[in-house]
C-alpha cells in the first residue's frame, strides 16, 4: 500500500493539487458528449502532456483520467464492459509521467485515482441501492490500483449514500482515500448536505478517508466559504481539502468557459490555506498557468495567524450564496455560544475552586 501522500503530509504544511481534467481536455479538442476517458485509448499523448503539464507547474497531487470510469457512467458511451482496461489505463498513464516528472524534478508527485459520481439516484429516489453502488466503485478502484495509483480520490459528490458507497468500495483496494463534496446549490451539495454535515459524515466513515473538503461547485469565494464552514466544524488535526472552480463560469458560443485570473487563483490558494486547508488545487476552467501562480503564491505566504471571516473572503474573492452567509452566521453564533458556556462553566467552577481550596488547607 502507498503512503506516498500521507508521508508527504507528515513532511509538508501544504500539497498542491492539480487543475482541470474535463475544460482543459475541451482545450485540447474533446467534444461535448463525449467521454474524457475514452481518450486515455485514442489520444493518450494528449492525456500525458496535460498531466505533465500540471506536474510541470507545481503540483503534488496529479488526477488520472478516469472520473467517469464507473460503469454506470460508462455505460452512457456503451462502455461499460471496460470499467478494468479505462481505469488501469488510466492510472498507468498519469503513474508515468508522474514518476518521470518527479524523478527530473527531485521531487514525489502523488497520483491520485479519480472517480466521480455514477451519475444514478441511490435509492429512494433512484434505482441503485448502496451496496449495488459500492460493488461498481469497488470495480473501479480495484482497477485504478492495478495502474498503480496512490491513493483514491472520490470527488464531486452530492449524496451521502453515493460517498459512502464510494468509500466502501474504495476501501477494498486498502489504498488511501481522500474524498469530497460539491456545494453548489446555495451552500449546500445538490442532494441538500452541508459543510458542517458533510464534516460529521467523515468522521462517521470507516475507515475514515485521510482528507476530506470540497472540489468544484460555482467559483472560489463560495468554494472558500464551504472549507471555512468545514473547518468551523473538524477536528484540528483533520486535513482538509480545496479543489474550487477557476472562478465564475460563464457561456460563450455554447461552451462553459471561467473568468478565473491566475491572481485570483493565487489569492483563492493563499486564502483557502487561511481558513485551514492543507491540500489545495483548482477544479473546472483551472489551466496549468493558473496552477504555477497558485503554487508561487502559496510557497512565498504565510498563513494568517487568524482565520478570516466571511467578509475577508467575499472582500477578496466575490460574492457568495445567502445559503453559505447563513451557515457561517449559524457556526459563528455556535461557536460563540459554545464560548459563553464555557466562560460560563469556568465562573461556575470558578466560583467552587476557592471553596473547594479553602476547605483542602
Ligand atoms: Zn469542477
């Protein structure tokens, strides 16, 4: 079993993860509709230069190909008899150049096995149920370790069922697993789940994933909030996780584009490391210019003795959802609550120590 990022963690205050797969594979010529991972077989040259692409520009952590290689998802593209040679192939690839770009930089660079959601309804509300689930990510996994990834990565998730199913299967391998939540639905993931929920949902897992955090969603301010609404609520040695969009996305002729600037991004990573998180990369619309001012901007930064509020982040980065301004007020009434009773419990015991001591001499 690897322990490649959890050794690198123990060295490390920060790792830098990578950018986009799926915008930057559209860069490259990948047609709406069709599979990113398909091209792990038909142009793997170009898989290759864009995972060297974002080794070249700082990253620790480098995503294989294969988000959509379960076989629910590939089943879209009648592919899913393939779920072994996609996600192998996969990892093989990014395993490569991952190994070839560390051993000419002097450094390890962690490859990380994507998988995405089945795109399906657990049920009530859908067909699978979560061990029909758990069965398909397992399938995934196991091949994703035969490419001989580092570590699991279970990303852009809403449901709570479908992570734990993720985790249960990936669990399987006995690789490392790292996973998160999208909240792009007014501060909450699209099936309703908060930061602070998602936080109580890690903690519950078994085995419990080395990080957790969020990826992708609507723009970094409001990627930024839901880490300073999870860390509100972790436990101080917990590592958590930022993986946000290159800022706002936006159409032009038909396609999703992002008004990111390298700057923002630099500043998103400098403030993402503010309110706590220790693993920090870009999701959608995130290029490998992007990544480089990111990892220039965390290496020269020094984390705030504080962590910022709301306003810092909305300041610095642009507005956020009413759904993430009322989960921040709620957690910092919470934690201001919590403070007020142990101020309280300290008058009290206060009050009893001197008795107490009298009584003692
Ligand atoms: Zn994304």
């Amino acid at each position: 079993m690897s322990d490649r990022l959890h050794r690198l963690l123990s060295e490390r205050p920060w790792l830098l993860a990578d950018g986009a797969t799926g915008t930057n594979l559209f860069e490259a010529g990948l047609k709406t509709g069709d599979a990113p991972e398909l091209w792990n077989f038909e142009h793997p040259d170009r898989i290759e230069s864009l995972h060297r692409s974002m080794a070249e520009a700082g990253s620790d952590i480098v995503l294989t190909n294969s988000f959509g290689g379960s076989r629910h998802r590939l089943k879209l593209h009648k592919w899913e008899d393939r779920v072994q040679a996609v996600n192998e192939t996969a990892a093989k690839i990014c395993r490569s150049v991952a190994d070839a770009e560390g051993a000419r930089q002097g450094r390890e660079i962690v490859v990380a096995g994507s998988i995405g959601p089945t795109g399906e309804l657990f049920e009530p509300l859908g067909p699978l149920t979560v061990a029909e689930g758990a069965e398909a990510f397992a399938e995934q996994a196991r091949a994703l370790a035969a490419g001989g990834v580092d570590v699991l990565w279970i990303e852009t998730m809403s449901s709570k069922d479908e992570l734990s199913a993720a985790v249960a299967g990936a669990a399987t391998t006995g690789l490392p697993i790292v996973t998160t939540f999208s909240f792009d639905t007014n501060g909450r993931t699209m099936m309703g789940v908060t930061p602070a929920e998602a936080v109580q949902l890690f903690h519950s897992l078994q085995p419990r994933p080395i990080a957790y955090g969020a990826n992708c969603g609507v723009g970094a301010a409001e990627l930024v909030t839901a880490v300073l609404n999870m860390t509100g609520a972790a436990d101080p040695g917990d590592v958590i996780v930022a993986k946000g969009n290159c800022g706002i996305p936006y159409y032009v002729e038909g396609r999703i584009q992002y008004d990111g600037t390298p700057e923002l991004m630099a500043d998103y990573a400098r403030l993402a490391r503010d309110v706590g998180a220790r693993i920090i990369g870009g999701c959608c619309g995130t290029s490998p210019a992007h990544i480089r001012a990111m990892r220039a901007a965390l290496e020269s930064h020094q984390p705030a003795a504080e962590r910022p509020d709301l306003a810092t982040v909305i300041d610095r980065l642009g507005q956020v959802s009413i759904g993430a301004e009322q989960q921040f007020a709620l957690l910092r009434c919470g934690v201001a609550a919590a403070a007020e009773t142990g101020e309280a419990a300290g008058r009290r015991r206060g009050r009893r120590r001197p008795a107490g001591g009298g009584a003692a001499f």
